[in-house]
C-alpha cells in the first residue's frame, strides 16, 4: 500500500542516507566554482588513494582505447576531464542509492544510474552544441545528480504504478510529478532537495534537482543550467532511458527556447552524440564502484 | 525457446517458431516490424532518428538506427529467409514514436520517426496495416514467431496487443 510522507518523516528518510564522501563531496563544491582550476581537481584526488587507483583504471580501460598506459594521475584527469572524475567519484561513494531497484516506479537495479549518466551527458551536449555559455562539465554533475530524490521516494510508491498512470491518463493537465505529489506527498523534486540540502550541495545543483522538470521556477542566474538537464532529462527518455512507469510522462517547459537554442537538426544530432557517449561510459564506470 | 533482443539500431528477424524478436523500452524510437505469411518470418528494427545525413559513418556500422538505412537492411535480412527483396506480401506493423508534451515541434522526434519510416516504405509500395504511435509512454514490443502475434507493454498499463 502506498503510505503519505509527512515533512517530518521525508527528513527522517533523507536524514537516514549516507553522506557523499569527503572527496566526492569536494570534487561537486570545487568543479561548480566558475573560476576553479584544473590543478584543484588534480590536487584533490591525489588525496584519496583509492579514488586515484579507480580513475587510472578507468582510463586505461577499453573502453577509451589508449595505446599507451596511463600511469600519472595529473594527465589521467586531463584527458577524462573533470566531469568523468565527478562521476566516477560520485559513483563509488552513492553507488548504493543510484543502483537500486526503484519499485515505486517498477524500474529494474541499474535503470537509474543509466538515466542519470544518460541525462549528463545529454546536458553536456546541450550546452556544448547549443552553445548556451554556461560550464558543460557543471550541465554534467547536475544531470548526474538530478533525480537522486526518486531513490527516496520509491520505496513509498511501491504498488502506486496503475493508479499513478491511471490518474494522469485521464487527466490530461496533470504530469507524474503531480502523481507522485498526489500519492505520497511530496514528487521526487522535493525529496531530491531535501538530499541536496542534507549533502550541502551547492545551490546550483539544489536548483537543478528541485526545479528540473520546470526551470521556469528557478533562480534566474541558474536557468540555464536548469533547462540544459531539464532537456538532457527528456532526451534520456526520449532514448529508451527512464525509470519505469514515468518514462515521457513529463511536460517540457516551452520557455527553454529562451535560453537555449536548439533546432531538430541539433536535436538529432545530440541524441546521437548521447548514444555513442554512453557506450564508452557505461562500460568503463558503473554506479556500485564494482570491478569493471 | 530464444529470444533475439534487439537494442536502439540493431534489426533482425527469424523464421524458427519457438523464438521471440523482442525490444525493450522504446521512447521516441520506432519499431519497424515486418511479417512476411508465406515464409513465417518476422523480422523488426528499431529505428532511433530519421535521417542518416547527420551521420553516414554511423549509418555505415548501425544502419537500424536510421529510417532511411534501416528499411533496406531488414529488407536484406527477411530476404535471406526467401522473403521478397522489395516486401511484396509482407505485413507492415509500426509501434513507438512516443513525444514528451512540447508546444512547438522541436521535441517531435517521434513523430518524424515514424512520418520519415512510412515515407520510405511508401517508396516500396509498402504501408502498416496496423500503428501504435506517439502518445507520451514508452512501450516494449515482442513479436511471437509462430503466431506472428505482437505484444506490448508499459509499465502501469495492461499488456496489449498490435
């Protein structure tokens, strides 16, 4: 049975996930800072001995098919760039929570990481197609993190699919936010905050996160970035990529034209460029940190 | 019985009636599905964008993946089963093409998916005698060999059939 969250509980449930670790957490605040330097990516990592070993791993895996081994950490970042070395960093420290079954929407183990690594690397290519000035590595970490609030809710949802597409089945002006909203209390925007909060992600990613299904609502400074996942979001799904149940059951907010410049051509173009970009991805990292 | 899953731009087809020709998860992708009565063939692409100008090298190693590169290919392949080179006798079914709620016409990529795969099958005399499109759900699609019999799915919604 579907159960109601009261504020007070949806902070209990948030309060209960484990926190990002140190260096994943350092890696979001440093990487979404406008003036950051390469070199305080490089500093960090080298810190962490097991993250090193992962990313040395990684890009020595087939996957980017180096013909020489990559040995020093420095150029290892440099040629992934920091984008990749977010994710793999967020990956190992909240494999867990992005690798779940997600009941509540009938998707399988796993769905949600690759909608999530399918999003990043739509909003980068949004951005960096598009043109749009705006960091395509930041566009990156925030598609990357934007539905971390379904991890949450789902277990709440569990056995709510039928009503919840029933519900926006016959009625057309609602989407599966308002289902979500209708069923438990709060959509996975909000619940996605409420993380954001807890992690102290920087607020930026808080924005993404709570207003990604309508970027008209977020601050102005941030909007564009905003409407670069909102996009990458859709166009995960648009791939064959969602988490079950509310897969396309979104609205697209008709102001992105206003930030972002996008024609069908460049459409097409991107969701190709995500297709090919996931292959090599997928394969080299995966969400549990797991051997590859 | 075996089960040839098909991902975005692969294409196939079988004639052994103990196997499924199956794709999961389509978006705005549209799945071609050829039935061919006289050999019991049944064969599917699952078609990703309309056009493979924007990529020919991609169009080269994945020709499913485009409308106007993946009809031809599943031709080609139902042929190698004795099925007619140009269709003739086939059944034509289209399932998918599904949009996201856009009101201007950037995000219909299902929608030219599926206008682009019936423009080209015209040009083989070809037209679906049966179309589940667009709508805003993904659907998985599996077509049973033996009974020739098409099964969808989307989570939250009874299976039916095409």
């Amino acid at each position: 049975m579907v159960k109601q969250l009261n504020q007070e509980e949806l902070q209990k449930v948030v309060n209960s996930v484990p926190m990002l670790s140190p260096s994943a957490s350092q890696l979001i605040q440093i990487t979404s800072q406008a003036d950051h330097d390469l070199m305080d990516v490089i500093d960090l990592v080298r810190t962490d001995a097991s993250l090193t070993a992962r990313v040395l791993k990684i890009v020595n895996s087939a996957a980017f098919g180096l013909i020489n081994t990559i040995t020093s950490i420095d150029r290892a970042i440099s040629y992934l760039g920091e984008r990749i070395i977010v994710g793999i960093a967020v990956g190992d420290s909240a494999g867990k929570l992005f690798e779940k079954e997600l009941s509540g929407y009938e998707s399988a183990g796993g769905d949600l990481w690759k909608h999530d690594l399918r999003t990043a690397i739509a909003a980068r290519e949004v951005v960096t197609q598009s043109g749009v000035d705006i960091s395509s590595e930041l566009a990156f970490t925030a598609g990357l993190l934007h539905d971390i609030g379904k991890s949450i809710i789902s277990d709440y949802l569990h056995g709510s699919v039928t009503d919840a597409v029933e519900m926006i089945t016959t009625d057309e002006d609602l989407d599966y936010l308002d289902a979500e909203e209708k069923l438990v209390g709060f959509d996975h925007t909000r619940a996605g905050y409420e993380l954001a909060r807890a992690w102290k992600l920087p607020e930026e990613l808080a924005e993404v996160i709570l207003h990604h299904h309508e970027p008209i609502n977020a601050k102005e400074e941030y909007r564009a970035l905003v409407y670069a996942v909102h996009l990458g979001d859709n166009i995960a799904m648009m791939g064959g990529f969602g988490t079950g149940s509310d897969s396309m059951r979104y609205k697209l907010d008709p102001e992105y034209t206003h930030y972002i410049n996008i024609g069908p051509k460049t459409l097409a173009s991107i969701m190709l460029n995500v297709d090919i970009e996931f292959e090599k991805l997928e394969s080299s990292f995966t969400g549990s940190g797991d051997e590859n | 019985m075996g089960q040839i899953i098909l991902g975005v731009g692969d294409y196939g087809a079988s004639n052994s009636p103990a196997d499924d020709v199956k794709t999961f998860a389509l978006g705005s992708c549209v799945s071609v599905i050829f039935l061919d009565p006289k050999t019991r063939t049944a064969g599917m692409a699952h078609v990703a964008l309309p056009d493979s100008s924007i990529n020919k090298a991609k169009a080269g190693e994945k020709p499913g993946y485009f409308a106007d590169t993946a009809i031809p290919a599943l031709l080609a392949q139902m042929a190698k089963f004795g099925c007619d080179k140009r269709g003739k006798g086939m059944v034509v079914k289209l399932c998918g093409g599904a949009n996201v709620m856009d009101s201007n016409d950037t995000f219909q990529i299902g929608k030219r998916n599926a206008l682009a795969i019936k423009k080209i099958l015209w040009s083989y005399g070809m037209g679906a005698v049966a179309e589940d499109l667009g709508k805003n759900f993904s659907r998985t699609v599996s077509i049973s060999v033996s009974a020739g019999q098409i099964t969808l799915s989307s989570p939250g919604k009874p299976n039916w059939q095409l």
